[in-house]
C-alpha cells in the first residue's frame, strides 16, 4: 500500500510539474510571448546604448580636459 501511495504521489506531482511548464512555454510561444520578450530585449537594449552614449561622452570629456590642460591650451 506504502509503494503504490508513493508512486502515486510522485505521477501527480510530475502531473502538476509538467502542466505548469507546459503552459510556461505555450504562453512564452504564443504571438502575444514573443512580441513580450522582444520588447523586453529591445528595452534592455536601448537602456544599455543610452548608458553606453552616456558614459562615452562623459569619458571623452574628461579626456579632452586632460588633454587640454596638458597642452596648455585652455589659458
């Protein structure tokens, strides 16, 4: 009685477990799931450019100030 309890135990659970995926990835394939997840990398990707440009021009400032100082070129 022990085995067949715990074997049941373990199809309902590996039941649940497949369901619940299974609808992860129905939902992740859908037309709706993909436009979602390619908003979301175009998102990240457009903050990732921006903070790029950002940092970039912050930098090149800052080197043009060395460089100007160095060379004397701001009296």
């Amino acid at each position: 009685m022990g085995k067949r309890l715990f074997w049941f135990a373990v199809g309902v659970g590996l039941t649940a477990l497949i369901v619940v995926k299974g609808r992860e990835y129905y939902q992740r394939y859908t037309p709706k799931g993909v436009a979602d997840s390619i908003e979301k990398t175009r998102s990240g990707l457009v903050d990732w450019v921006g903070e790029f440009i950002t940092t970039m021009g912050e930098a090149m400032d800052a080197r043009e100030g060395e460089l100007r100082e160095a060379l004397g070129l701001d009296e």
